[in-house]
C-alpha cells in the first residue's frame, strides 16, 4: 500500500497505474475484439467510435478533477483538447500518406493501430526530455512560448499548401536505404523474396513505409503539441495522460475526417491561432503580473477559437455556399 501512495514525478504510483491499466485495456479492446481482421471501417462506425474514445478522455478528464483538484483537471482538459484539435492536422496529412502509398481502407486500422503504440512510446520520451529541460532550465518555456508563436505564423502562411510526401526527405531516405516490394503483400509489413542477384532477403512493403511515414510526421507534429500542453501545465503526469488519451481515438477518428477533409478548409487557419495565443499567454501573464495564465480562461479561449473554425469551415464549405460555387 505505501508503494501505491509514494509519488512519481510528482503523482501516486497509483493513478500512474490506473492510467496504464485503462490504455491496455482500451488497446486490447480495439484490437482483441473491435477489429480482430483487417477490414473497412464505416463513417458511423469511425463516429461511434471516436465518441467513445472522447467520453473516455473526457471522463478521465473528470477523473483526474476529482483526485488531484479543479486547477489539475482544467489543465487536463485543456492539453486533451488541444492535442485532440491538432491532431486533426495530422490526420489530414495521414490521408495523403494513405493516398501516396495506394493503402487500401481495409488494411489502413492495421496500420494506425501499430502507429499509435510507437507514439505512446516516443510521446513518452519526448515529454521526459522537455520535463528534465523545464525542471532544470526555467527560461526553457519561453523558448517554447515563442516557437508557438512562429509555427502558429507559420502554419497560417502555408495553410491551402498539401504534404508533399514522395518529395519529402524522410521518405527519400527509407527509398534510398530499403529493399522494397513493387506492392502490397497482403497484410504483412516485411517479406522475404529472391532479390535480382537470386538471393532470398528481407523486403519492406508500401504498408511498413506507410507505418514509418506516420510515425515520422507525428514526432514532427509533436513538436509543435508538446511544448502547447507545457504552456499550459509543466506535471509530467497531466502532460502524458492528456495526450494519450487524445491520440488513441486518432484512428477511429481518421475514417470519419478522411472522407470529409473538404469540410474543414479554415481549421489550419484556426489551429495557427490557437498557437499563437498559447504561446503568448506566457508573455502575457508576465505583462499583466500573474503567476500564470487563468487556466479556465485559456480552455475557454481555446474553445472558442475551434468552434470558429470549424464553424467558419462548415459554413464556407455548405452545399450551394461561396467556396462551392468558386
């Protein structure tokens, strides 16, 4: 019992516990019995499911409130739905990965699946290394604070721009380096076939590059989420949860979004906003004398900015509106 109570990075061991108990759960419940064989999933399939997920994250949210305090459970919250939003950049982005790649729907799940425990394990080390960084070098946050500000400007200038993906050096590079198949085989990431010389060696299908292109662009956009989420809070514990939980509703989200990317043509625009102003509450709490941001005004803020967004976009991008006429 004393074990349990005695604190991790600043948490109980405990809650450590039960957060990784509800993962594995949830991970084995997708694979084990929601999608136990490669197939397509349906656009009310995606939306069902991605509702749950969020009630999930959600009542993790409420859970976490309920342990640790209303300022802990706001600043949850608040990284759950940043990350979540941002995540759905990413998820345009892994459309054109799918697309570059010939990557049928039925075989694309097998593929995020996969996906997203690398991010659990590369989230975790990442957020270690920015943690170890705040904890010992204080002006560090500023550093973050205003590489937010630059990528939110950033992000608005190339917003209307696609992800080159064959153009990219990444994909380059695994080209350069890999053995890989003229296509598919079937389900598999890796065969064994005769190479030109006669010879029986290991070659990478579409489907692992696929994977390997996924797991490159979400460090590139952890990036940017990871330093958003210590602007909002520094405990390793609210960091790691909140964007877990986010990201493990990313692939029942993926098949509802994927059909629907016209839909959201002003999000990007959005999200840069929405770097920029959590960039800037830390210069701003300085000017106005404040210890921090009010983390209820930021989930506010934050809120807002994504409901005109999304808004904005579903309302430009109607049936019979401006940008369908254009």
């Amino acid at each position: 019992m004393d074990l349990l109570l005695t604190l991790w990075l600043g948490t109980p061991v405990w809650l450590w516990l039960s957060f990784f108990a509800v993962v594995i759960g949830l991970l084995a419940l997708d694979l084990g019995v929601l999608h136990r064989g490669n197939r397509e999933i349906g656009v009310r399939e995606s939306l069902g499911l991605s509702a749950f997920y969020i009630t999930m994250g959600v009542g993790f949210g409420l859970w976490v409130w309920w342990q640790l305090g209303r300022e802990t459970g706001i600043a949850y919250l608040t990284g759950f739905v940043i990350e979540k939003s941002l995540a759905m950049d990413n998820i345009f982005v892994i459309a054109m990965i799918f697309t570059a790649f010939a990557i049928p729907r039925h075989l694309q799940h097998r593929v995020l699946f996969w996906g997203v425990l690398g991010v659990i394990v590369l989230r975790a080390l990442m957020i270690g290394a920015g943690v170890a960084l705040v904890e010992n070098f204080g002006w560090v946050l500023y550093v973050f604070a205003a590489f937010l500000i630059w990528t939110g400007i950033g992000m608005w200038r190339s917003a209307g721009h696609d992800y080159d993906v064959q153009g990219s050096r990444f994909y380059r590079l695994l080209t350069a380096r890999l053995r890989v198949t003229d296509g598919l085989r079937g389900e598999h990431f890796l065969v064994r076939e005769r190479a030109a010389d006669g010879v029986a060696r290991l070659f990478a299908t579409p489907l692992l590059l696929a994977l390997l292109m996924i797991e490159f662009v979400d460090i590139i956009f952890a990036v940017d989420s990871i330093p958003a989420i210590f602007a909002i809070t520094t405990d390793p514990f609210v960091v790691y949860t909140s964007n877990i939980f986010a990201i493990l509703g990313l692939r029942a989200l993926y098949f509802a979004l994927a059909v629907m990317v016209h839909r959201f043509a002003y999000l990007k625009h959005a999200l840069a906003v929405l770097l920029v102003f959590i960039g800037s509450k830390i210069f701003l709490a300085d000017m106005l004398g404040l210890a921090k941001f009010p983390p209820a005004l930021s989930l506010g803020v934050t809120f807002a900015i994504l409901a005109g967004g999304i808004g904005w976009s579903l309302w430009r991008t109607r049936e019979g509106g401006a940008e369908a006429r254009a």
